[in-house]
C-alpha cells in the first residue's frame, strides 16, 4: 500500500506534540479535527490514545484513565493506550510504582486494551504508520457518533480498584457499603476497615494513599520558581 493513500484523523490537541509534522513529513494524509475520544484513529475501529509517561501517571493517580478506557471501549472495537517517554521516570515520579503498574494491568486485563510504549515521538510516529498501513485494512477512515450512556458502573469499579489492595471483589463491596466512590475516598480508616474482609490493615495504606501529598505539585511549584 502506497504511502500516500494512508489516512489518519489527528485530535488537534496533538499538533503540539510534533507528531503530525513527522506523519506529514513522510507524505501521509492528515485530518485534523476535535476527537470525542483518543488522539489518532488510524483504522475505522483502532483509536489510539497517546500519552506521556507523566500525563499517564497523572492520569492513574486523577482518575482519568479509566474514564478514558471506558469511553475508548465504548465506541472503537481496537482501542490503543500508548505510552510515551523514558519507563525510568516512573520509578523516580511514583512514590509506589505499584499503584501505577496495579492501574495498567487493569487497562491491559480488565478492560482487554493493549499498552504500547515508545521511547519519542519519533518512534510514535513509525507505530502509527506502521498501525496504519497493515494490510487488509480497510479505507475510509470516520469520526463516529459518541454515545451519550457510558457504563457508570464499570468505571466505578474501575476506579476502585486503582486503590491498593483492592480488586473487583472487594470494589463492588466498597460501593454496597458506601454508594459511591467518592464517599470511599472521604470514608475514615475505621469506616473502610468495616467492608466485609478488608481488615484495619488494608484500610491503613488505603488512606495512606489517598492522603499523601503527590510530588507532581511540588515539581509544577519548583517549575514556576525556576521560570519566575
């Protein structure tokens, strides 16, 4: 398939990133637009969502990404989580890189969405047009109408289940205890320890979690003081 007959729809959001400009410059076709959901669908049912090695971890620790997955799910039958960056950040970003790596198994396994990571944008580039170019895959690339319905209760349990120690097991019995996910959050370590067979241990790095300070405000400060 001749390079020049590939198509790829760009979130406009990505112009930023450099990645339009390195698809360009090998002679694709681009259509920039406002993507509902992800950031380039290179196939009629593949989307990918491209993320940085810090957006990602901001994503985990925020919430977003299962909110993400979700909707990405909802409407593309291939969706694709790629990770951009140097995988060492995480160890040096993460007070527990466990939470992290707890959150991409439950992209990879439970929502059945591949993570690719690529070192630079130069390699997200050659993936895309490597995703792009695959044989049989059919032309006509389009924008899909999003459905307005997202399954709520999967991303409660989702999200949920990012906590430490928790699966979906103990997830579904948080919301029957508590109703919803953020009165879990706020819940106090004695309230947690009442879920059936989650125990003050658990309830204990629970809140530790959710109550310690995150580095990523104290780089964004720093950040501001070195430019100021």
């Amino acid at each position: 398939m001749k390079i020049e007959s590939l198509r790829i729809i760009v979130d406009k959001r990505e112009r930023k990133s450099g990645i339009p400009e390195l698809l360009k410059s090998v002679g694709l076709n681009l259509e920039i637009k406002t993507l509902p959901t992800g950031d380039y669908i290179v196939a009629p049912e593949t989307v990918v969502e491209r993320k940085s090695i810090r957006d990602l971890m901001s994503s985990v620790f925020d919430g977003r990404l299962f909110d993400q997955c979700s909707r990405l799910k909802e409407h593309f039958q291939h969706p694709v989580v790629l990770m951009e960056g140097n995988v060492d950040e995480i160890e040096e970003i993460a007070e527990n890189p466990l939470i992290f790596y707890g959150a991409i198994s439950t992209v990879v396994l439970d929502f059945k969405i591949p993570v690719i990571p690529t070192p630079n944008a130069t390699h997200t580039a050659k993936l895309l047009v490597s995703m792009c170019s695959r044989k049989g895959t059919p032309k006509g690339l389009y924008l899909k109408k999003t459905k307005k319905s997202p399954d709520l209760k999967r991303q409660q349990l989702s999200v949920l289940c990012s906590l430490p120690g928790i699966g979906e097991k103990f997830a579904v019995r948080m919301l029957e205890r508590f109703e919803t996910p953020l009165k879990v959050f706020t819940a106090t370590t004695a309230e947690l320890a009442k879920v059936e067979g989650l125990g003050h241990a658990r309830a204990k790095k629970i809140k530790k979690m959710l109550d310690s300070k995150s580095k990523f405000k104290k780089e964004t400060n720093q950040k501001t003081l070195h430019d100021s």
